[in-house]
C-alpha cells in the first residue's frame, strides 16, 4: 500500500519512536490527519518548545528548562544526600512520592557493554565533581534492579569508595500484590537478598 507522501513521512517519523511498531505509527499519522488544524499546531509547537527550551541542570544533570533546576535550587532541601537515578522519569517517580527531601544526580542511563554504553557515556564524572566538598555524607543509588542497573550501582560504589561516603541503595524485591511465579531471577534474589526478620 503507498500513502500519500506526506502521510508516510509522518508514519516513518512516528515509527522512529521508541516502542512504536509500523502499525501503532500509521494509526498515530491517521490520528494527526483527523485532528483539528489548531490542535496539530500546538502539538508541533510543543515538540520544538523541547528541543529549544530545555537543556541539562548545571548541578545535577535533570532536564529544565531554568538552571539550576527548581530541585536544586530549592534550599529548603537536605544537602547531605544526593540521591543517583539513571533517568528523569526515576527523579519524578521519587518526587511525585514527597517521602525524599535530598538533592538528585540524573545519569541519563546505565552502564551497558552489549550496547556500547561505558561510564564516559553517562553522567559519572558530573557525579564525581558534586562530591569534591565535604557537604554530600550519603549517596542512594537508586538504580533499576536489572544487569545494566547492578552494573552501574557496583561502579559507582567503588568509584566513590575514596570519598568516605555511606553509599546505600534503594532496596529491590517483589511488588506488593506480585506472584512469585511471574517475578525474574533477578527479582527473586534481590528479594531473598533484602529479606528482614519479623518481629
């Protein structure tokens, strides 16, 4: 089948989407076409708004779109505990629960061999550099309990052992409501892992 040209340039554009299969981007271009002309408008307004206004935090590398971020620039926060997540979407996750009240470092990834993804490729050095001062005395890494997340947590562990640090991690295991049988190996054996006595 062959569309019309400006149809299959938004199909293949959608199609470079993370997770968006052939199918899903020809329904998402049909979408587009339905849509009202205003609508359509504010919706590529808002994709090149992204690209132009936001940028990385000067302190913990968090995408802004003011620097340093509203995070870190919120004094009220406690300076001694940086807390290390591989995405954005990991710092907004930990916010949105107002249980944290520390400073955030975003890696923007993990440690991956398989994909060519090494420690210069992601923010460690930034990290490296917050720590110069004797102002952080606690790093939680809150990595994503997979290889690539145990890969990066391990390597950072080391890295900073020269600092004094207390380096804990956020702890791993089964969701509340999960079965045993659809958890993965990895799962299992954080939560045998971080097993407590009961009292």
């Amino acid at each position: 089948m062959f569309y019309p040209e400006p149809i299959a340039k938004l199909i293949d554009a959608f199609s470079r989407l993370p997770g968006v299969g052939p199918k899903t981007a020809g329904r998402l271009a049909f979408h587009v076409l339905r849509m009202k002309e205003d609508d359509v408008l504010d919706f590529a307004k808002s994709l090149v708004s992204v690209k132009r206004n936001l940028h990385y935090c000067s302190v913990c590398c968090n995408i802004t779109d003011v620097d340093p971020c509203r995070v870190c620039q919120d004094k009220s926060r406690d300076a001694s505990v940086i807390c290390v997540v591989q995405e954005p979407k990991d710092l907004v996750a930990l916010e949105r629960m107002k249980e944290f009240n520390g400073y955030y470092h975003v890696l923007h990834g993990a440690i991956s061999p398989m994909e060519g993804i090494g420690p210069d490729e992601i923010r460690i050095a930034e990290l490296l550099k917050r720590l110069g001062d004797d102002t952080v005395q606690e790093l939680i890494l809150a990595m994503n309990p997979n290889v690539e997340g145990e890969a990066t947590t391990m390597y950072i562990s080391r890295l900073v052992k020269p600092f004094g640090l207390r380096v804990t991690r956020i702890a791993h295991g089964l969701p509340v409501g999960g079965d045993l049988e659809y958890a993965d190996e990895v799962t299992l054996s954080k939560a045998l892992e971080g097993r407590r006595e009961l009292s």
